[in-house]
C-alpha cells in the first residue's frame, strides 16, 4: 500500500511524530533547572502571567510522575496533557483499523474528526474562555 | 504521467496545509504561543491556495484542501484575537501600579500611626557585660519629659560669681 495516495495515513503519522517531538521536549526539559526555551510572550507584553503559563512546567513534572506539583505550576496542564497523550493514542489506533478495516474507512474518520473536536473542546475549554472573556 | 505529477502536488499541498492548519489551531488556542501562531497559519493559507489553484487546473479533488484553507483562516483569526487579548490585559495593568500607590500609602500611614505609641527596647548580650537600651516613641510621654525639661532650672551656678 502505498501512503502517498493515503493522506489519512501521512496526516496521522506527521501529527503522532509531532505529539512526540511535545513529549520529548518535556523530558528533556527539566522543571529543576527551569530552562525552557519557550517563554511567554503573552506575560513578556503584558506584564501579567496568562492561563497557560507553567504548562511546560507542568507537562514535565506529570511525565515524571511528580502530579501534585504539575497540579500546582498549571491547574489545567493535567487535562492538556491527557488530551495530547490520548490523540498519541488515538494517531496510532485509527491507523492501524484504517489499514485493517477497509470497508469502514469513511466512518472511521468521521469517528476520529468528531471524537478529536470534542476531545480539543473539552481540553482546552478554559482557554477558550480566557480568549472570549478577554476579547 | 504529467497529470500524475500535478495531483500529487496538490494532494501534497493539501496534507502539508491541513497539518500545518492543526498544529496551528492547538497553538492559537494557548496565549503563552497564541500570537506566534500567525505565522504557521500564514502558511498553511499559502500552501492551501497553491494547492487550490493547482486542483482548478487539473480538476483533482479539493476536500483536503479547503479543510486546510478553513481550519487555517480560523486559526489565523484566534491567533490574531491573542494581541486583543494582550491589549486589554496591558491596559488592565496599566491601572495596577496606581492602585498599589495607594495601598502602599494607606500601609505607611497606617504604619506612622501605629509607630507614635510605639516603644523599643533593644538588649545586647556579650558575656557578662549587659547593654539595654529604652526608648518609647510615645507622644503623650515626649510632651511630658519636654516640659519636665522645660520646668527644671536651668541656670548653673557660675564658679566666679560665688568667688
């Protein structure tokens, strides 16, 4: 099978390589030395942290099973990071039945397009409302 | 063979919108790199157009082209709605430095209120010898020891007068 006529295929393998280039960055990263690369631009303009600063923080100290702090550094940094863990999942998943299940492949990906909005929507609610409180 | 090669250019350029068009979309949605993501959804529009026009020439199949054209034009907008977003936070902020101005002035003046009826005892230890130092900032008490001074004679007696 040839993945060039299969845009599904590549869509899903570039996103699942993008999602682990998100978790490398946490390991490597460590939350002791504090030194991200990323900072906040948001907090650089304004002077005021924003909702999503400590998620680097908080991505790294959940991959090290350090919860309680993660909790602390970003209250919403747990339900951000399951949603990145759960598509790293669901990338993988849907491929596999995509190259099994021939003959549902039109169903599976309206599945896998509603499931991930909804899964995007409840993830990153808060910051959704940051932006619509704000603007 | 030609044919071939155009739609997979299109096709190409379709993916490469639509992936660009969701990395961007995750990071317009978070302010910390909101504004940054401008710059991919520029790019996604780009690549999303070229691969239009292309599928116009060659009549290929448009579908993941305009879903990358439409996620990258919402995402372009949410991400360009961070610097209103960043407006009012900095105008909000703005207002702060007089409003903590304020508090650290009532704070002071609190503190000078408190400090007239204040006293101070300090004691220095060092072996057996034994320093202790009073001092009371009371008012009432100034005022008292002011006119004790004032009412004591002050005259001191002169050696040759008494000669």
């Amino acid at each position: 099978m040839k993945f060039k006529k299969k845009p599904y295929l590549i869509i899903n393998i570039v996103l699942t390589g993008v999602i682990l280039l998100v978790m490398i960055y946490s390991i490597v990263f460590s939350p002791d030395k504090d030194d991200y690369p990323v900072t906040c631009i948001h907090e650089k303009l304004t002077g005021e942290p924003c909702v999503s600063c400590g998620l680097s923080h908080s991505f790294s100290l959940i991959l090290r099973g350090r919860f309680n702090e993660a909790y602390q550094w970003n209250v919403y940094g747990m339900r951000v990071f399951l949603f990145f863990a759960l598509q790293l999942i669901m990338r993988i998943a849907f491929s596999l039945f995509y190259v099994r299940f021939t003959n549902t492949r039109k169903q599976l990906m309206i599945m896998d397009i509603i499931g991930s909005i909804l899964l995007f929507l409840i993830a990153f609610r808060q910051f959704f409302s940051y932006l619509i409180h704000y603007s | 063979m030609e044919e071939e090669v155009k739609n997979n250019t299109g096709q190409n350029l379709g993916i490469a919108a639509l992936i660009t068009a969701i990395i961007t979309f995750v990071l317009a949605v978070i302010p910390c790199v909101g504004l940054m993501a401008i710059i991919p959804g520029i790019i996604a529009i780009v690549l999303a157009s070229v691969g239009l026009s292309h599928a116009a020439k060659t009549d290929s199949p448009r579908g993941v082209l305009v879903a990358g054209l439409i996620i990258g034009i919402v995402a372009s907008l949410i991400s360009f709605s961070q610097i209103f977003v960043a407006g009012k936070i900095a105008e909000k902020a703005d207002k702060w430095p007089g409003r903590i101005e304020e508090i650290v002035t009532d704070i002071q003046d609190k503190v000078l209120e408190d400090l007239e009826d204040a006293s101070v005892s300090i004691k220095i230890e060092s072996g057996d010898e034994k320093i202790e130092i009073n001092t009371s900032a009371n008012k009432k008490d100034l005022i008292e020891k002011l006119e004790e001074l004032e009412e004591e004679d002050t005259v001191v007696a002169d050696t040759l007068d008494q000669e």
